[in-house]
C-alpha cells in the first residue's frame, strides 16, 4: 500500500515538472520566433534599402523612391475624389 502511495506522489511530482518544464520551453520558443521575426523584418528593409538604392542609380537619380510615392498618394487621392 505504501509502495503505491510512493508511486502515485512521484507520478504527480514528475507531472508537475513536466508541466512547468514545457512552460519553459513555450517561453523559449516564444524569444526565438520573436527574434526571428525581427531579424526578417531588418532583412526586409534592408533589402528595400538596396532595391532602391539601386533603382536610383539605375535610373541616375531620375526616379526616385519619395517622389514616387508622393506621386502615388496624388493619384489616389485624385481618384478618391472623382468618384
């Protein structure tokens, strides 16, 4: 009888720390994806960084990146306005 008292209280005990050892492992997954995501986020931009670096040369600074989108923003808000 005291054998199963023993076995049962040791299976809760490593219940127990199965539990909060998967806790542990959620949290340290969590700081990766967050740092993964991150480092995506600057490949991102850096990647549009050179893109447009190099459409300006490309183009010999007759197109650039602001001007463009000052362009876009005109459009649309011409066209919001028509309709």
């Amino acid at each position: 009888m005291k054998l199963n008292s023993f076995g049962a209280a040791s299976l809760l005990a490593l219940s127990l720390v199965m539990i909060s050892g998967c806790d542990q492992v959620e949290k340290s997954t969590q700081q990766v994806l967050d740092k993964a995501s991150e480092s995506a986020k600057q490949a991102i931009d850096d990647t549009q960084k050179a893109a447009e670096q190099a459409l300006s040369e490309a183009t010999q600074g007759l197109i650039s990146p602001e001007k463009k989108d000052d362009q876009e923003t005109k459009e649309s808000e011409s066209n919001t306005k028509e309709t």
